[in-house]
C-alpha cells in the first residue's frame, strides 16, 4: 500500500503549487511593480516552479515513487509552503488599514507612516524573494543531481486487482443482492413489453465498494443461460483497449487464446476485433457485462464492438460517475440502477456472517464494539466485508475486537492492517481518476468532523478563497467552484444532503471516505486537526488548523451571498 499512498501525495503535491503561482501572479501585478528589480526576480521564482511542478505532474503518473522520489517530493512541498507564507505575512501587512480615519496633521502623520512601514515590508520582501529564489534552485539541481527522472519504480511489482474477488464470492456468504438481482432480472428481462426484442442496456452506479461488481456478477450468472453467447469483462482506471476487446472475443467464441494465432500476437488491432465482434454477434442473443467504466470515450469505444441488434440482447454496465452511467444508456434502450448502502439489519447480517462462520451470532459483551464498527462502515459491504474478514482471523476477545474499532475509528497516523489497506486501494482509484483542482478541493473536507452537514456556499466560497479554484474564461469563480462540488457529487466522491429546486446545497463525507482522505492530508500536512482524541504532530509546521469543539450536527444551511 506504501505506493498507492505516495502515489496519492504526489497528486496532492501538484496541487500546492497550483494557488502559489496564482498568488505570484496577483502580487507582481499588484505590488512588485512598485519596488525596483524585484519584478524581474519574482518572475524567475514563478518560471522555476513552473518547471517543477511539470516534474510534480510526470511523478503523479508513477504507480509507486521510490524513496528518493518521496524525500523529493517533501523538500518541495515544504519550499512552496514556505513561499506561501511569506506571501501572505506580505500581503496581510501591506494591505492591512488601521479602523477609522483621522484627519489634519495627525492624519497626515499617520499616513506618512503606513507608507514608510509598506515600503520596509517591500524591501524586506525583497530580499527573502532572493533566499527563497535560492532554496527552490537547490530543490531543481537536486532533482537534476540525482536524476530523479531515470526513477522508474512502476514496473517493480504487479499488485493484485482489488475488485476480482467480488467475482468469487460464494451464494451463501452474499447479503441483500438477491432483491436488487430480481429487480434488476425483472427490468431487464421483460419480453411482454418489448415485442421488437431491442438491445437494451442497464447501467449499475455507486461509489468503490458498494457493491456494483457483485450484483451485476449474480445478475450475470443467473440469467446467461438465457442467452446464445455471453461475456463478463473489466476495464480499469486506464484501459488498454485491445486487451478489452481481445478478452471479449475470446469469451464470446468460447475459445483459448493459445489456439488463435492471430489473437496471440501483439499485431493485432482493435479495427479487426471490433470487426470480429459485430460479425459474431449480429445474429445472436448476447449478453455482456461491462465492469468499472470510467469515461465515455471508453463506453464510446467498447459498444462499437456490440451490435444493436433485435434478438433481445443485453448489456451490463458498472461505473463510479454518475454522468458515465447515464451516457452507456442514452444510446440504448436502458436505464440507470443506482446502488443503495445496507440497511442497518442487513448490515449486521452481513457482519456476523462473515465474522462468524458458524454460529453467526455475536456474543452480548461485543455487540456494542460491533454497533461502533457498524455505524462506521454506514452501509458500504466492502468496508463491512474486510473489517469482519479481520476480526474472523483473531481471537474473539474485547481487547482484540476493541483494538480493531480504535484503528478503525481514527484515521490519525495509525498502521492498518492487510484488510483495511484493500479499501484504501478502492478508494484510491477514485481518488486518482480526480483532476487535480478536484484532489485539493476533497482534502480540504478532511478538516469537517464525521457526519457534518457541510453548505455548498461557505464551502465553494473557502475553496475560492484558498486558490483552489482555477479561474476559467467565461465563468466566475463560484460557478466554477459550484462546478467543482457538483463533479464531486456526480464520481460519488461526497454524498449530497439537501436539495433547493432540484440543486444540492449541502453535502457530507462517508466516514469511510473521510478516513482515507484524513489519512492523506496527513501525510501532506495538508490539514491539522486538534480535537479531544488527537493532537498534530510537531515535526511539520502546521499550514491550516483546524479545531473541532463539540458541534451541533444539524444541517446547516447558508444563504447566497
């Protein structure tokens, strides 16, 4: 898991530098053009961040960042921290005005005096402008020093896909699929109300570890038999799509790829699998499963592949983005299945299930710590699922299964063990797949207390006031930020609360997700928390504080102004 975290603080290293050289930007407009020959140096110091953060980009695409990549990384990150800082004690003093005005010779006095005061700061400026220029060109020799950009760790290991034991679970072990499953069959498999027997497509939508791949898997297995030929294929975060298409082919013909010499060689090409595809399919009965959509140009290429013919054909989609989900079925007769979190009850039979193989009963002095893990996990099974596979593997004790819901409980610095590391792995996916505005603008949530009701107006308005928001032609800044929360909304990044004529105005984290994004920010010194149970570390400086009293959970709502 080390890779997936430091690939997570890379992204979130791109996005420090992001609102620094906007504030270098607004001050050479504003003020450096007043004091001589400092103009000229602040440009320098923007022009070499510029090129490290291109580098910062490059390492963002690395599945795991070496050791030398990270300590890099962290020199940077605390440089353009600093840099900031002393931007802002700048502006605050230039900028700030006494309360009141005073008039005559006093006032004159007085004025005369802010002048004297603003030009000292200036000067002085200027000259920590030089040390600063001075810090961020040892940051660029070192990376050139150590050759940093011959660093590539991404081919050092191959980690196991997360979502491929949701293939395998066994009937027993499932929970609340068999309603969704026999919905979804009856939806879908309607023969009365469709006589010209189209092709039609269902779309299942819900955040990593929902469930998605699970139901369409059960859907899948029950129904196939129905069909001529089937086929049940993943596609990924980034998809190479002829081996999409290739597992497709070899699936649908029901044949080994050792006895297709053509399908055995890298010379094969999407044109004539596509090909291959629709003439094998334009007459049959298919039915195909499309697992983990991430856009609409995937979506866009794979149906190429599937012919829209009228023998009844069906199409399974799976995706995390709302928008996704609505575009595989826009085409096609279909519609979109959002999933929905476990209720309590099912919850809880899910955990005992898990958790005890046999007796599926938890004994009395436990249930409380179970309601505490339950209430933590709100519904999502692959939280559920890996907490209880952890507790099944040690001994049934309080102080075990108490240890497990204090880990479980606080994100704060503390080691996880194997089953808990797979949700990050789910989450981070997410988490990646974000523009980097997008990345900044959730960490900036790590700071709310779990289950708060955050306003969609404050929140965009402290993005904007943080730099997170990129100014874009056309767009004011909150339109642009609102855009921001509404995408968030949409990858189900954040869960929307409360709606006003059919717009969100509010939105909270999954506790899950907060964990996770707690966890980063940490590592990022992004956010520091000081609450009753925990207190930041003192080997960073801390660059935003924020303090958790005890606080009133009731939605709140805040006005546009």
């Amino acid at each position: 898991m080390a890779g997936v975290g430091e690939k997570i603080m890379v992204s979130a290293f791109t996005g420090v530098i992001g609102p620094l050289l906007g504030k270098l930007s607004k001050l050479m407009e504003e003020e450096f053009s007043k004091v001589k020959g400092v103009k000229k140096k602040v440009e320098s110091l923007r022009r070499e961040l510029i090129t490290i953060n291109i580098a910062l980009e490059k390492y963002a695409m690395m599945e795991n960042p070496d050791v030398q990549v990270s300590a890099w990384m962290n020199d940077v990150r605390e440089a353009a921290y600093n840099i900031e800082d002393c931007i802002d004690l700048f502006m605050h003093h230039v900028d700030h005005e006494p309360p009141g005005s005073v008039t005559g010779i006093k006032g004159l006095f007085r004025k005369s005096m802010r002048k004297l005061k603003k030009l000292k700061y200036r000067h002085r400026f200027a000259d920590q402008i030089q040390q600063l220029k001075a810090l961020v060109n040892g940051t660029y020799e070192r990376h050139l020093k150590y050759k940093i950009d011959d660093c590539n760790p991404g081919v050092m290991h191959t980690e196991i896909d997360p979502r491929l034991p949701a293939l395998y679970v066994e009937a027993e072990k499932l929970v609340a699929v068999e309603g969704p499953s026999e919905e979804l069959i009856s939806r879908f498999i309607d023969e009365e109300s469709d006589p010209v027997k189209q092709c039609r497509v269902v779309s299942i939508v819900g955040s990593g570890g929902s469930g998605k791949t699970t139901l369409a898997n059960q859907v899948y297995q029950k129904i196939k038999g129905k069909f001529s030929c089937s086929a049940f294929v993943s596609v990924s975060r980034k998809p190479t799509m002829v081996n999409i298409l290739r597992d497709l082919l070899l699936e649908i013909e029901n044949t080994d790829r050792k006895s297709d010499k053509y399908l055995s060689t890298r010379s094969c090409s999407e044109r004539h699998l596509i090909d291959r595809l629709r003439a094998h399919l334009e007459n049959q009965r298919y039915l195909v499963v499309v697992d983990d959509i991430w856009s609409k140009s995937a979506w866009e290429q794979i149906q190429c592949a599937l012919p829209k013919n009228f023998h009844g054909s069906r199409i399974i989609t799976t995706t995390r983005i709302n928008k996704v989900a609505e575009f595989c079925c826009t085409s096609n007769e279909g519609f979109v299945y959002p999933m929905k979190p476990l209720s309590n009850n099912d919850s809880k039979i899910l955990f005992l299930k898990r958790t005890f193989v046999v007796a599926a009963e938890c004994p009395s002095q436990l249930e409380g710590i179970m309601d505490d893990i339950l209430h933590k996990c709100d519904g999502l099974p692959l939280a559920i699922v890996n907490i209880a596979s952890l507790l099944a593997s040690k001994p049934v004790r309080r102080e075990e299964w108490e240890r497990v819901r204090d880990s479980v409980c606080s994100a704060h610095g503390k080691e996880k063990d194997k089953e808990l590391e797979v949700i990050d792995k789910i989450l981070s996916l997410s988490y990646c797949d974000l523009t980097q505005p997008l990345k900044t603008c959730l960490l900036y949530l790590s700071m709310f207390p779990e289950d708060y009701i955050i306003g969609k107006y404050s929140l965009v308005w402290r993005w904007i006031a943080e730099g997170f928001v990129v100014p874009k032609h056309g767009y004011t800044l909150e339109e642009v930020g609102e855009s921001y929360f509404n995408e968030l909304i949409n990858r189900n990044m954040i869960q929307q609360e409360f709606k006003y004529d059919g717009e969100a105005i509010s939105c909270r984290v999954h506790d899950i997700v907060l964990d996770f994004i707690v966890t980063r920010s940490n590592e990022e010194n992004f956010v520091s928390v000081l609450d009753a149970q925990h207190i930041p570390s003192q080997r960073d400086k801390i660059r935003r504080l924020y303090i958790h009293k005890k606080m009133s959970m009731q939605p709140r709502y805040h006005s546009k102004t």
